[in-house]
C-alpha cells in the first residue's frame, strides 16, 4: 500500500461517478429549499434542532439557524475541530483524551443534559425546576457538549481514515482542553454580541457545522462498509468517501426536512411553542 499512487486508490471511474451522484444531491437540495443563503442554512438546522424562536440567538434581527443549545453544539464541534487540526497541529492524531480528560468532557455533556432538562421543565405547566433559563447559558453548555463531540469523534476519523495515524491522543491534558475552552469562549462571545454583520458568517457556520458532523460521521461509515479504511495520505486521495459522507449528510438532512415538515406543517419551530 506504501507505493500506491493517488489514481490507483480508486478508479477515474469511480471517482466520475462519485462526483456526479454529490452533484446531483446536491443541486437537489439547493433547487428544493427555500430560495437564499440564510434560508438553506435554516433549512440544514431544521433537520437537527427545534428553532423555537424564545430559546434561540437573533443576530440583526433575524433568527439564526439553530436554537442556542444547537448553536452551541454544532459551533462549538466546528470550534473543536478546528482547535484540533489547526491551532494543536494534531493532524492525524488517533488516540482518545487520556481517561481523566474523557471523566471531564463526559461531565460537560452532563451539565449540558442538566440544564436542557432543567428547560425542558419549565414547558411544563406545574413542574418543578431549578431555576429560570437563561440564553447564555443554553449557549456555554451546548459548547461545552459540542466540543467533547468533536474531541470523542475527530480521533475515531483519523484512526479510520490515515494510511498511518498517528496513536497518540488529539487532546492530551488539561492545557489541550484550555487552549479548546478558550476558542470555544470566543465563540459564544461572538454569537452572544448580536453584531449584524456576523449574521451570515455565524448562519453559514452553523450549517456547516451541522453538515460536517454528518460528514464525518457517514465517511467513517462509508469505509467501513466499502473497505477503505486507513487507505489515505491526503484529503485528495479520498474523494470517494469524503463526497459519499457529504451526499448522505444532505440526504439525511433533507429526509429528515421532509418528515418533519409533514408532522408539523411548518419550517420554523413546532406549532403551539413560541
């Protein structure tokens, strides 16, 4: 496998095929949905969250694509991927967080679920709860899920995806985590400043970071399934998997659309809940 050349990986074959079938998923989904740039982010966030407007962030007016939770979750995933590729430089690393560091990032998903129940309560008419929600903190406990996400899931892809992963853990110790808190703390602060001109940046991410979490999700999957794995040296050489993940994250999304759209008869929210 050493010596294999990028075209020998998969056939041009292959490859066409490949590229034709994400085309076509993908200009479905852009000819279906709501015409926009805003409108198709909304769209990709319909698929994963409630968009309840009272427990959502409204940046120059205009609701964003996801609730707070959600945006803290799918922002704070992109964040932590980020964190690990670019700013720590872990590449390719494959190795989970040592086992202190998963007792902690399993704690953030807990604080998370305590809270979102703690909300979840006050729907409720009569039922007791801890106290009043608040936006922020909808926001920091979802960023804080979001990144063990991103911290529990980034290592699982190399592990699959590298011709030669590197073992040692994407995030090694505490210092690691610092580093991800602080950009997930600069992330919540720009979503929380409501300033007009991120609307469209913030709208875009947050779709992205729906997407990309799919992706990555069903490009594991397809190389499982297909026997791919651990067949690459570049993002190049794996076209096939990456844009296969891709085009069953948009179908999952628009199925899911559609679904939900049947269920309830409405693209913003559920009916009854404001």
């Amino acid at each position: 496998m050493d010596n294999v050349t990028p075209s020998a990986l998969h056939s041009r074959r292959l490859i066409r095929w490949v590229a034709a079938f994400t085309g076509i998923v993908l200009g479905a989904y852009l000819a279906l949905t709501p015409g926009g740039l805003l409108a198709k982010a909304d769209m990709v966030g319909y698929a994963v969250c409630h968009r309840i407007p009272s427990h959502s962030f409204f940046v120059g007016g205009r609701q964003l694509p996801l609730c707070a939770r959600c945006s803290g979750t799918f922002l704070g995933a992109l964040t932590g991927l980020f964190g690990q590729a670019v700013v720590l430089k872990r590449r390719r690393d494959s190795g989970l967080p040592p086992i202190p560091i998963v007792i902690l990032l399993v704690a953030f998903i807990g604080i998370m679920g305590a809270d979102g129940l703690n909300s979840y309560l006050t729907l409720i008419p009569g039922a007791p709860y801890l106290y009043e929600p608040q936006q922020w903190l909808r926001i920091i406990t979802g960023s804080l899920n979001g990144l063990t996400l991103s911290a529990l899931i980034y290592p699982i892809f190399n592990l699959s995806f590298w011709r030669r992963p590197a073992p040692t853990p994407a995030v090694r110790n505490l210092r690691d985590v610092g580093i991800l808190l602080l950009l997930e703390a600069a992330m919540v602060t720009l979503v929380m400043i409501g300033w007009t001109p991120l609307l469209f940046p913030l709208a875009v991410l947050s779709a992205l970071g729906v997407l990309t979490m799919l992706t990555f999700v069903n490009t594991v999957l397809v190389m499982m399934a297909t026997g791919w794995e651990n067949r690459y040296q570049s993002l190049r050489e794996a076209a096939p998997p990456l844009l296969l993940g891709f085009s069953l994250a948009l179908l999952q999304v628009g199925a899911i659309d559609v679904l939900r759209y049947l269920a309830t008869g409405t693209l913003n929210g559920f009916p009854g809940l404001s």
